[in-house]
C-alpha cells in the first residue's frame, strides 16, 4: 500500500509504502535507483543483506536509511515481513538533514546515525502499532518534528529545479 504524507510533508517525503507478506521462505525484495533515498523499517523479522548458498551472511538494521543508488541492491528476507518504507523525493533527505544526498551514495546506514536516538524511539513506537493509520500519524509527527529542527534556508529555486527536471523526465532544450 502507497501512502502520501501530510501536505507540509511532500516537499520532503514522496510516499511512504507498507509491505506485508507471510511468507517464510527465502524471498528477494528490491531497491532500485530511482534517485530517491529512503528509510526501512522492518518489524516482524530482520532484513538480510547478502545470503550465499541459502546462508545468511549479513543481516540489516531493524532501521536503515538507504541512498541514492547507482544500481538495483537486492536484500533478502526469510520470514514473514512487515516494512515501511519513507521514500523520500530526490532532494528530501538534504532539505531535511542538510547532509548532500551523495554522502548516501550506495550506502545502508542504520537509522541512529542519521536521527539518533529519536530514530530508535520512533522504530519502537512504530512496532508497538498494528493500525497503519496511526503509523502514518507517528511518522508525520517524526517528520513534521525533523523540520522544525532545522534552518530554514530559501529552497524556491532548487524546488522549482527539480519540478522542472522531473516533470520534463530529464529532457530539456
């Protein structure tokens, strides 16, 4: 399920995804370069970021956030899976942070290197809800709380920018 954030949200977050599925054997999920980072959390089993021969080699952060990547990166489940995924537009996770978007570049860095202890809380507050609504208010408020931190800075131009660029699919004489 696809979910839009509060309006004062969307210049940052462009949709948030809940992903359930039951099953219990080995299933590959993707994240593709979209141009986008974004943040994961899992709450009914850990993600596994490499496997070999059906052996786990490396398991995920209950909570990561993910850059921008220059190619597909392929993680592994084998349980059943409950995600939100924050799929943040392209300049979102540096309007929000103030950290350039290609300090993310091909990385999966765990949530509380990014937002600290309020991001431990957050994945705790999310994993004691079984409602989607009430996850999407808490994240809102997370988000909504991440703003007022920060400096407002004039971002017209680079929001404008990036309307164009998108709307124009890259193409532009």
């Amino acid at each position: 399920m696809q979910v839009s954030p509060s309006e004062e949200l969307s210049p940052y977050i462009k949709h948030y995804l809940f992903l359930d599925n039951a099953a219990t054997d080995i299933q590959k999920l993707r994240l593709f370069s979209d141009g986008n980072t974004g943040v994961v959390f899992s709450f009914k089993s850990k993600l596994i970021s490499e496997i070999s021969n059906y052996e786990v080699k490396n398991y995920l952060p209950n909570s990561f956030l993910y850059g921008q990547l220059n190619g597909f990166k392929d993680i592994y489940s084998n349980d059943e899976i409950a995600l939100i995924i924050v799929v943040f537009q392209p300049n979102g996770i540096h309007q929000l942070l103030g950290i350039p978007a290609n300090e993310f570049l091909d990385a999966i860095v765990s949530i509380d290197a990014v937002f600290g202890k309020n991001g431990e809380i957050l994945q705790d507050k999310l994993s004691e809800q079984s409602n989607n609504q009430t996850r999407i208010e808490l994240l809102n408020q997370f988000f909504r709380n991440q703003i007022s931190k920060k400096s407002q800075t004039n971002q017209v131009i680079i929001n404008s920018s990036l309307d164009f660029i998108i709307s124009n699919k890259g193409h532009f004489l």
